[in-house]
C-alpha cells in the first residue's frame, strides 16, 4: 500500500514538472555585468548579458536570492532588446533597498542574480546568466569579480541603430546645411515675387493728381474771369471812341 502511494507522487510530480510553468535551474550559459558595479542600494542598476541567449528562447527573467530575498523576480518575464547573437542590457524593475523593504529583511552578506532565458510562454529554462554581489556595509552593494560593471550607467539602454532616431533602410537622407538641393525658404523661387518686397505707397500719386487738378480748375476760372472782363471793357470803349 505504502509503495503505490510512493509510485503515485512521483507520477504526480512528472506531471507537475511536465505541463506546469517554471523556472527550474539550468545550466550557467554566461555571465552578467552589474551597473554601476558599487554603489548605495537605492540606484537603479541594470544587467548585462555576456552573451545572448539560445536559440529557442523567447524571452527571460531575472530573480535574486540570498539573506530575506529567496528568488525574488527583479525583472519580470520580457523579451525587450533580448538577442541570440549578441549581448543584451536589460534594467531591474526596482533597486535593492526596495526590494529588502517589500520582504521586511536587511540586506546583508552575498546575494546572487540570475538572469534565465526562457520560453516566455511555458518558462522552459534554456539556460542561466549569473552575477554575485556583497553587502560591504548598510545601504551599499558591491558586485563580485568580473560581474563588477563601470561606476556610472553611461551606455543608452537602447542600441543606437534601434534607437527612435535612427533611418529606416532606403529612406531618404535628411538634407543637411549647405546642400544644393536644400532650398531655403527665405530664397525667392523663379517667376515669384519676393515674399518680403513692400507694395509702392500710391498715397503720394493720388494727392499730387489732385493737386494738379485743383490748380487747372483755378486757372481755367482766372482765365474766364479775364476774358468776361475783356469783353465787357470792349463795347464802352468803341462808344466813346464813337461820341468823340
């Protein structure tokens, strides 16, 4: 009785490690850069893959364990910048004193990070990048060896040919400063009239025409005045010319 109730768990625990998700341990593939490699737990730090990941994952995630922390997920399950043929920079979702505090612990002693890639759909492990870091004193963090990255985080996250502006292949080239075929817009076209050209004030015209016009009405009225008087002088003096 004893032996088929030994025979049924291990039946049952195929089944569980066939169909369901999970992160069992792989082998190490790699690897991982911790950024900065020394600094105060409150920073934000990010992961760098030695390499990428196998063919057949579709993506990965990060955990981290040590004293309080018993894997931990820091980066959940993503595909985001993942490579199979090159190395990979991949953020943690929070920094270290979040995490001691969201599990109520001190960080203190050594904690190790693994990044696993994986099917993101069933966790199937294809293999672990890991790094090492130390708690030298409260609030500080120090990676291990090789995993010890620069003291600054200076590389972007995003490579600069996926970057938002990079060209797309085939199209055009931006015009740049000096090109012949760049047309300012300050440049008159051909058969255009000067955008900047100010219209002839005609204010000037039209009061001198009438200028003009006024002082031939006036000359015209002095001439008939004259001539009225002329011919009204004319009759009186042939009659006295006529009496004498």
């Amino acid at each position: 009785m004893r032996s088929s109730r030994v025979l049924f768990a291990a039946l049952v625990a195929v089944v569980l490690g066939l169909f369901l998700p999970g992160t069992a341990s792989a082998e190490r593939i790699g690897g991982l850069l911790v950024t900065p490699g020394e600094s105060v737990d409150q920073v934000p730090v990010r992961l760098k893959t030695e390499k990428g990941c196998p063919q057949g994952a579709t993506g990965y995630i990060a955990t981290m364990k040590g004293h309080g922390l018993d894997n931990v997920v820091v980066v959940p399950t993503s595909d985001v910048l993942m490579s199979h043929d090159k190395e990979f920079m991949v953020p943690v979702a929070n920094t270290f004193s979040d995490y001691a505090k969201d599990n109520n612990t001190t960080l203190q002693g050594r904690y190790e990070i693994t990044l696993s890639c994986v099917d993101a759909f069933s966790q199937q492990n294809f293999g672990d990048f890991t790094a090492s870091i130390d708690i030298p004193a409260a609030g500080r963090y120090a990676a291990v060896g090789a995993a010890k990255g620069p003291a600054r985080n200076t590389d972007p996250i995003v490579p600069p040919e996926l970057g938002l502006g990079a060209e797309e292949p085939g199209a055009a080239p931006a015009p740049q400063a000096g090109d012949p075929g760049q047309q300012p817009s300050d440049v008159a076209q051909p058969g255009a009239a000067p955008a900047d050209v100010a219209e002839p004030d005609r204010s000037g015209s039209s009061s001198n025409t009438f200028l003009y016009l006024g002082g031939g009405v006036a000359v015209l009225v002095v001439a008939a005045a004259i001539g009225a008087r002329i011919r009204r002088r004319g009759p009186a003096t042939t009659t006295e010319s006529e009496t004498e």
